[in-house]
C-alpha cells in the first residue's frame, strides 16, 4: 500500500490506522516521489493526499491513470480541504474510487482500505488461477473450487462496497435521455430522500418530473435535454417527497453515448441542499437586518442630537410662552413631532438589536399586572384583556421599560387587528426546573382577531413590513419586539391561521437572583435645581447651547468644552467643579467614558453624569462605572438625573433606573 502525503504528521496516522492489516506500507512525501516508486514497485491501493504543494493530487492521479502499469491501481483520495461538491466531482473523474475526509476514522479508513486491499489480491488470486489452468490442466478441479471460493469472496466484498454506498448521503441514477427522461438506476439511498423506492422510480416514468415543483418544471427538462448537446448537465429545483413537503435536490451528471451507437444515458447524482439553502436564506436575512442596522447605528447619534435641540428649545420657550395659547399650541406640536421621532430611533435601534438596554431582576407577573391598566388604556374599552399568570413569582432578568414596550405593541397590534372590538388574553409560566441552565419564562400574548396566512407569519417580524394601509403604521413594532427580545437572550415566535386568531409568544432567561430594590422616582420635578459648578462637554454647538440654557435655568454654574483634551485642562486648573456632563461620542480619540475616568484621577471627588443618542458598538456599554442619560432628554428629566447624581454618586450604568423612556 502506498501512502502519499506531504505532512508527516498525517502519514505517521495512516500508517498507525493501516499497520494492523498486516499489509507492506510505504510512504511518498509528494506526488513525484509517488511516481518514481510507482515505476518500480506495484501496489494494491494508493492513499493520495489532494492538497499537497508542487503537484497536488489531481495531478498525481492523472499521472498515474495514463501510465499502463498504474491504471488500474485503486486510488483513494485523503482531503481536509476539498469538502465541497465540485471538488469531490473532481475527484471521481481524475479516477478516484472513494474519498476520505481527515481527520479519518481508523476503522472506517480500514475498513474501506481492507475492501480494496482484498479485490487486489483476490485479483492476484484470479490471474494466477488462470495461468495455472493453462499450465496444468489435471488441477482443472482444484482451480475450479479456487475460482468459486474466490468469486464468494469478491460477492462479499461488493456487498460492502454497496453498504458503504448506501451510506453515502449522495444518489446515483441513471437515466435515458428523451422526454420524460425515464429512471433506469436509482440508488437505494433515495429512499431516506424522498420516501419513494428505487423500484418506484423505474416503474413509474412520469414520477421524476411529475412531483417537481410547478415552477421548476420547464428549467429541469431544459437541462437534461441540453445533457446530451453538452455532454454535462447540472441543475437545482425542488421536488415534493412522499410527505407532502418540498426539498430542494442539487442534481448534476454527464452524458454517456451507447456503445452500440443508441441515444446513451445520463448518469447523475442527486444530493439534498435544502438545509443549505435554508441557512444561506438565513444569511441573507441577517445581513439584511445587519445592513439597516448599520445604518441605524450611524445615523442615530446625529439625529438624536438634532432632536435634542429641537426639544430643548421647545422645553425653554414652553416655559417663557406662559398666556400665549397659539405658541404653545405650536410648540406642543413641535415637541410631540421630537418624541415621535425619538420613538422611530428607538424601535430602529430595537430591532437591529442596538439599544441600549438597563436590565435588572423583576418579578413577570408583577409586571404584567401593574401594566395591565395602561394596555387598557391604550387599547380602548372595545378590548377585553384576560391576564392567566403563574401561581408562582417568575424572576427574569430584563429591561422593565423595554419589556412593557414590547407588550404595548403587541397589544396595540392586537387591537388593530381586531378593529378595536375583541379579547386579548395576556399569560406568563415558568420552566419547569428552576435551576436548569439555560431555562426561559413565557409570556403568551393571544387575540381574538382575523388571524394572518402562513406567508403573512413567516414576514411579520421584519422591519418595515406591513400589513396596515399606507400611513397606519411604521411596520417597525413587531421588529422592535423581536430584537429586544432576541437583545435580552430570548426568543419569540408567532402562530396563526386565518380565522383562528394570533397567538406571539416571548421566552426570556429565568434567573435565580434576587429581586432589584426600588431606586429613587424616576418622576420628572421641575423643581430639582442647584446650586453646583458643572463642565459641560459637548462637540455639537446647538446641542452645547441647549444644554447649556437648560443647567443655568437650573441654578448651576457652567463651563464648557468642546472635546476631551480641552476638558482636562479646565480640570487641571485652579476652577472648582462639583459634576462633568459629557457627551460619550466624540472626535479626537477618547470617548466621554476615558474622559470621565482621567478626571476622576486628577479629582477623586468629581460626580460623573455621560449623555449619548447612539454608543455604538466600538463604545463599552454594559459595564462602565458612570451613570448615563439619553438623548434626546427634556429638562426635567436632566434636573432630576443631576441631582440624583450629585446625592448619590456615580453609578454603573446598568444599575440605574431608565428616566423617562
């Protein structure tokens, strides 16, 4: 036996694997090597590693296939790398007999060398039969029981070669080569594929085209037509199995002309890609919600810094239009346009799965059940809510904001969906171990409502994706749900029919720690003013000018910087400053976290509050030690932050109650 292998690791492996047959091994370290020996020596089966420098396998075997002596020496190819369909295709037609994938098995590689080791020598066996009937005809008897026990032998050994082609998760056919290109040979291994047996294709000529796909017909018949014009055929389509269900089936092969001058055959094999072509779907669609996220991502800083101009001038000049009906009036339109458009970034970020999320242990059913009167609010009195919750207190960690916005949409959806008029009935259990790594809660959020088609279902979680008439809705709802979901480590899946209603259903991780205390209220009280000396640090002009007017309204006495470098200056020098506001985006190489972390090095005693409309995912978001507010924010809800920050310290980010979201 011959082992060619460039890599001395993997022939000291075949030699290890292939020593206990008993057989000579001698190993080549590249395909010339493998030549010269083969000039002198001969050999029963030839190991051939593909992927070798200088001449690599294909190279070698084709060498090896015009050579007289050689070519009908069995080659079985060794690859690591060429796992894909034409490699291996290659691979048969250079003369291969079998291809094994490193790293190999060493009972399977022995198994399969052991078979072609013993056709050789019964090979041997058989020759030199022959040659001694011809030499002594009076051992005519004996030669005879020699050829019989010998073609035992070799039935035996193309039983396991069928075994093992059975195994294979490829079908080989055969077929002829005019309309409706009847079966003449299918494999055994179509059976797992399709239901059908082999027998069944045979028997029945219109089965191979008459389960095709509808769409796919015409292309299919096409190809194997053009079969024998071009000596090669390879298509992909979709056929219904047994089961009612379609596949999707990779079917290629090469014409052969008849011997005797007929039309020939088409000899293919058929492979099943649909798994394949499910996750490549997959792909697409995630880069798809990649790409808009993205996007999202690199407007949403921007933005959210545009609108919290925009809403902190309508917050001054509300608070100076006292008596002016019509400007309030105005600017009341003003503000509710900013909070529509901070409503729109939001469920962007949410699903692309880029929000910023402030999780902490809460008990589900108490949740749900404080949140319940708002849902009836939102949903008006047409809608009868029903709440069937776990006996037992269920402890996720989540978001609590972001968790009743998700139950807010699916809800308002609900109630659009049923034209205002029918029952939601909102449901929680937990797992049933506690304990159990990986273990996820339900929410069951069911209506009453027309029910949706199953093409309908498989869309509705996409981005922008609508079945309300133009200007009714963004189509952003169900994909915020989906992403803070799927952001918080659950999962959440719908079912419906048309007439049956919508049944969503959201698991979250279960944890075992203890509920999260109470922190202060995050109401927003215009009267928490003060008194302190704050550096504001901001690179947008009119977001600085804003904040600015918004702190000095409050009492505080401000500077300001525009980057980083320009803050720990101001810090450095002799002024006394109580908090830094500052922005965590901006230009010069450092963010408003490395800021906040120098000057707490040259002023121990400094209180930190950071504001942001998009970290972004270059930014550290879950773990730093600062409290954060986002924009766009109002000016209360800046006075209130502030003076909980001032009171209280610095906090981690994800301790900190959401204010006003």
């Amino acid at each position: 036996m011959l082992i060619v292998d460039d890599d001395e690791r993997n022939a000291f492996a075949a030699t290890e694997a292939l020593e206990i047959l008993g057989h000579d091994l001698v190993v080549a370290r590249s395909g010339e090597e493998a030549l010269r020996i083969l000039l002198v020596q001969e050999f029963a089966v030839i190991l051939l590693d593909l992927h070798m420098p200088g001449m690599d396998g294909y190279e070698t075997a084709r060498l090896i296939r015009e050579h007289p002596r050689t070519r009908d020496t069995p080659i079985v190819f060794v690859t690591a790398v060429f796992r894909d369909e034409p490699h291996i295709f290659q691979a048969y037609s250079v003369g291969a007999v079998d291809v094994v994938f490193k790293p190999a098995d060493p009972f399977i590689l022995r198994s399969k060398v052991a078979i072609l080791a013993d056709l050789h020598l019964k090979t041997l066996e058989l020759r030199h039969q022959n040659q001694e009937r011809q030499a002594l005809l009076e051992d005519h008897a004996r030669i005879s029981e020699e050829k019989l026990a010998a073609e035992r032998a070799l039935r035996a050994t193309r039983e396991r070669q069928d075994a093992i082609l059975k195994s294979l998760p490829v079908v080989f056919t055969s077929r002829a080569t005019v309309h409706p290109f009847k079966a003449l040979f299918v494999s055994d291994s179509i059976m797992p594929l399709t239901g059908f047996t082999p027998e069944r294709f045979i028997e029945d000529p219109e089965l191979g085209l008459g389960r095709l796909h509808p769409d796919d017909v015409a292309s299919v018949a096409d190809c194997l037509m053009k079969a024998s014009e071009t000596g090669a055929y390879a298509c992909e389509y979709r056929w219904q199995c047994a089961d009612g269900t379609y596949r999707t089936f990779l079917d290629q092969g090469v014409w052969v002309p008849d011997e005797i001058g007929g039309e020939g055959h088409i000899h293919g094999t058929l492979l099943d890609v649909t798994e394949r072509r499910q996750l490549e779907e997959q792909l697409i669609q995630a880069r798809k919600m990649e790409a808009v996220g993205q996007l999202t991502g690199g407007v949403a800083h921007d933005f959210n810094n545009l609108l919290t101009v925009v809403l902190g001038n309508a917050d001054i000049l509300l608070r100076r239009a006292e008596g002016q009906a019509g400007l309030i009036k105005h600017l009341a339109a003003i503000r509710a346009a900013t909070e529509r458009g901070q409503t729109l970034t939001r469920q962007l970020l949410a699903f692309s799965r880029r929000q910023t999320l402030n999780p902490r242990v809460v008990d589900l059913n108490q949740l749900i059940t404080e949140f319940v009167p708002l849902l009836q609010q939102a949903v008006g009195d047409g809608v009868e809510i029903e709440t069937q919750l776990s006996a037992d207190p269920i402890r996720v960690m989540v978001d609590p904001t972001h968790l009743e916005t998700a139950l807010l949409n699916l809800a308002v959806n609900a109630r659009d969906a049923m034209s205002g008029r029918g029952r939601l009935m909102i449901g929680s259990d937990g797992p049933p171990a506690w304990d159990e790594a990986g273990a996820f809660a339900r929410i069951c959020v069911d209506d009453t409502g027309p029910g949706m088609p199953p093409d309908v279902a498989a869309r509705i979680f996409e981005p922008f994706f609508t079945t309300k008439d133009v200007g009714k809705g963004s189509g952003l709802g169900l994909s915020q749900v989906f992403g803070f979901v799927t952001q918080s480590g659950g999962q959440v899946s719908v079912a419906s029919e048309p007439g049956k209603g919508a049944s969503f259903e959201l698991r979250l991780p279960v944890t075992t720690e203890p509920l999260a205390t109470e922190g202060r209220s995050s109401r927003a009280d215009d009267d928490l003013t003060g008194t302190e000396r704050v550096l504001i640090v901001e690179d947008d002009p009119a977001v600085l000018s804003v904040c600015l007017d918004m702190l000095a309204s409050l009492g505080y006495t401000c500077e300001v910087a525009s980057d980083a470098q320009g803050a720990l200056h101001r810090l450095s020098g002799e002024s006394r400053f109580d908090l830094l506001f500052s922005d965590v985006v901006m230009p010069g190489g450092m963010n408003g976290i490395e800021l906040a972390r120098q000057a707490l090095q040259i002023r121990p005693q400094l209180r930190v509050l950071l504001t942001s409309g998009y970290l972004g995912e270059g930014v550290e978001t879950s773990t730093h030690e600062f409290t954060l507010i986002d924009k766009p924010y109002e000016r209360a809800q800046l006075a209130q932050c502030l003076r909980q920050v001032l009171s209280e310290g610095n906090q981690p980010v994800f301790e900190r109650k959401a204010l006003g979201q």
